[in-house]
C-alpha cells in the first residue's frame, strides 16, 4: 500500500537521504517522488493528518476571534456615535462644536445631536438667574466672632486697615463702605462657552467688572449725596455702576448680561458714622417739614379761594410788583383782574378765554360782603324813608315831632344799664341825693367788660396761631434717638 507523503523541509531532493541511508536520486529525479523511509518517516505519515486538523481549529478561532472584534467595534462605533445624543434641560442653551468651532448656538431643550468628543462637543449653558454678592471687597474686615452683628454693634476702630478693609474713596477724597448683590444671566451662549470657563472663573469676572464699576461710580459722587440718595434714582451709583461693569463684560464677549445690580448697605466709615446720621436726620427732618409746609400751602389755598387760588396768588403778586415800581398802570389792570377773578367772570390766559371758579374762604367772605353790602343798602333805604316822613311831619306840625323825638330820646337813654332811674314823688320842690355807686351795677359792668376783652383777647390768640402755622424754624435740630 502505498502512502503520499509530505516533501520535508529538512530534506532538499538533491541531498542524500541520511535517514533511509540509501543512495543518493539520480540527476533530473523529481522531489514529488515516493521515497522509502525507515520507522521515523513512517511516524511522520501518522502525525500528518492531526497537523491539518489543528491548523484548521487554529483558523476557525481566529475567525471567530476576528468576526467577534468586528462585532465589538460596530457595538462600540454605535455606542459612539449615538453618545453624541444629549438633552438640553429647560433653563439651559446648547453650543455645538466642531473641532473646536462653533457650529451652532442658542439650541432649544429637547434631544440634540452634535459630533462626540474629540470630533465634536455639545456645551450646554444654564441661561437662569445667577447671583454674587461683594459682602468682603468694599466693607470693614469682620471677625468671624462679630460676622451675626448688626453695623451698630460692630467696633468703631478709629483708623482703616487697607490690607483687610475695604473701603470706596468718593469724589470729595471722602471713604465710604458699601456692600452690593449682582444678579446676572448668561445671554450668548456662544460666546460664553467660546470665552468664560464656568464655576469660581466666571464669579471672578463678574466680581471684578463690577467693583470696577462701583469704584468708577463712587469717583463721581460726593459722599453726603451718596448717602442721602435713593438706590432706586435712575443716576444713582447702582446703576452708573452697572453701566460701566456690563461695559467691561461686553469687552471680553464674555456673553454674560447684569440684570441688576443691586446696594445692599451703604455707610460712612464706622468712626463718624453716628454723626453723618444725625446730620443725615436733621436734613429728613427739614425735607418734611417743607414737604408738610408745603402742603399745608395748597390746603390753605384750596381752602381760600379753590380752584381760583393759584390765578389770584399770581395776579397779586403782579400787582405787589407794580405798586412797588410805582406803575400804575399795571397795578390797575391787574386789580382789574382780580376783581374780575373775585366775580367768576371770564379772564384771558396765555391767548385762552377762562372762567374761574371762586370757593371756599374767599366765596363766603364775598358772600356776606353782599349779604351786608344788601342789608346796609336797605337799612339806610328805611331811614331816608323815615327822615322824609319826620321832614313831611315836623313841616305840618313842628311841636309834635319834637315832643315825639325827645321822647324816643329819653326813652333810649333810660334802657341803657348803666342809667339808675330814681321816681321822686309829685310836687316835691327841694331834694337832695347822695349818689353812691351801685354795687350790683359795678359787677355787672365789670362782668361785661372781661367778656368784652376775653373775645378780644380769644381773637388775638387765633390770629397769631394763624400766624405762627407760617413760621419757619431754622438752625439745625437734631432729634433724640428714643
């Protein structure tokens, strides 16, 4: 039986057979012929078959190997590419970024695609209210032992430390302390993620563009305007200081928008605190008692003449003028229109035809100016009636009406209580009389008399209370701290 063997690479068919030990193959002899062997060739024919077989396991394990990597990257080049899938949340802004570029900014919540890392980058940007506050830069140093007290309870040391106090120089070379809260949002997203690296860089750039603003601010005011001001006023410090810090902000495109900025305290150094604050007190205590002169002004006007008081004050003012410079011209023109205004009737203003309306104080005074002015009239009416009929009497019958007028005299005089009437009896020729003051009469002069000055005395007293409602108090009062 003859077996095919396998050319050994050992062996070249042009060398001797040393195995076998037989000759060596004659010249032009094929290698591919059957050669004998001795037991060791014969050992090689058995193990030929298991070579192959091993060398075929061989190649199925390493194609499966190779089908199982092939699988793994495509799991791994899903996995990779759809990570580039992320949720932007609400509140927040995405920036998608290729190879480092923007590619597209300002992207809505919802799933968004954008190129995994290193390729690509989809940076999402928080787009609420974010806040700092500058409790530190511009504020006495506060010991962690004094941080829960309020500012009157904290140490009023004479002298500032400038490596731990802070402090603002306004423009009179005066210091001050002040302490502010920012809040602010981040409004291009592009350029914020270009620019600005979140967390404790980006609280640095706000804190720094706004103590810049605040010390620009504090340059341009003096520092009594700066604490009598209002945080509200649209110049104030607060909001030249924003102006100048979102200036600064801008200049870097640093996509950040101060929404405001707000003056949380504000004070003098602690030294002389108290005495700006009395000073501080009195220049309140003086606006309001303006502000309720003031008012009580335009009550007593209203209260005067209504509607019609402002036309008179001006009117009257203009004729004090006139009758001052001696024109009496104007002084009577303008008399003219104040009676005019007095009366309701209509007067021209500034080319306008107008009808004031006269009331309170001044319409009833007019009123009972008429009122007299009518019954005066008609009571002097009566008694040149009276003296014509007394004439028309007295020419036909003389005697009569001077026995009628004395006795009327007489009778008039008798009333008064001062007069003691005395009844003497009838024919009583001699009578003589010791005249001693009555005291029931005394009193009750005297009674009349203090009810006549106490009137007096009562009108005297509200005149001058009127008076005193106009008087200003000057010099500077300070009021007790209760």
């Amino acid at each position: 039986m003859s077996h095919r063997t396998r050319s050994n690479p050992l062996l070249s068919p042009d060398e001797p057979n040393l195995i076998g030990g037989g000759a060596p193959a004659p010249a032009g002899a094929r290698g591919g012929k059957s050669v004998a062997l001795t037991s060791a060739g014969a050992q090689a024919r058995e193990e030929g078959p298991s070579l192959d077989a091993a060398n075929q396991s061989l190649a199925d394990a390493l194609k499966l190997i190779f089908s199982i990597l092939n699988i793994a990257l495509v799991v791994i080049a899903v996995f990779y590419i759809l990570s580039g899938f992320q949720q932007i949340k609400e509140g927040e802004s995405g920036v998608r970024l290729v190879f480092g570029k923007v590619d597209a900014q300002d992207l809505e919540p919802g799933f968004r695609f954008s190129f995994p890392y290193p390729i690509g980058q989809l940076q999402k940007v928080s787009t609420g209210n974010q806040s700092v506050e500058l409790n530190k830069e511009f504020w006495p140093y506060v010991a962690d032992s004094d941080a829960n007290k309020t500012v009157d309870q904290l140490p009023r040391n004479p002298q500032l430390n400038p490596e731990r106090d802070g402090s603002l120089i306004t423009a009179d070379l005066n210091l001050a302390h002040t302490q502010w809260k920012v809040e602010y949002v981040r409004r291009n997203s592009a350029k914020y993620a270009q620019n600005v690296l979140p967390g404790e860089n980006e609280l640095n750039i706000v804190r720094a563009a706004v103590s810049r603003g605040v010390v620009h601010a504090m340059a341009m005011i003096d520092l009594d305007s700066f604490i009598a001001q209002p945080d509200a006023d649209t110049g104030s410090v607060a909001s030249q200081a924003r102006q100048v810090a979102q200036r600064s902000l801008d200049a870097i495109e640093s996509g950040i928008s101060i929404e405001r900025l707000t003056l949380r305290q504000k004070m003098p150094p602690l030294a002389v605190r108290s005495k700006f604050e009395e000073v501080f007190s009195a220049g309140q205590n003086a606006a309001q008692r303006r502000e309720q002169a003031a008012q009580y002004a335009q009550n007593k006007l209203n209260a005067t003449a209504g509607t019609a008081a402002e036309l008179l004050k001006v009117e009257i003012d203009a004729y004090e003028k006139a009758i001052e410079t001696s024109d009496s011209k104007d002084a009577e023109a303008r008399l003219t229109r104040i009676d005019a205004i007095l009366e309701g009737k209509e007067i021209e203003i500034d080319g306008k035809k107008v009808t004031p309306v006269v009331s309170g104080e001044v319409a009833r005074l007019l009123a009972d100016a008429d009122q007299y002015r009518g019954t005066v009239v008609n009571q002097r009416q009566r008694e040149l009636a009276r003296v014509i009929a007394k004439n028309e009497q007295f020419k036909s019958n003389p005697l009569v009406t001077v026995h009628n007028e004395w006795a009327n005299g007489l009778s008039t005089f008798l009333a008064r209580e001062n007069v003691l009437k005395l009844y003497l009896p009838q024919n009583t020729a001699t009578l003589s009389i010791s005249v001693i003051p009555d005291p029931d009469v005394l009193r009750d002069l005297a009674r009349l008399k203090n009810v006549a000055e106490g009137a007096k005395g009562e009108e005297q007293r509200k005149k001058e209370i009127d008076q005193k409602r106009f008087d200003t108090p000057t010099g500077l009062q300070v009021t007790p701290k209760s």
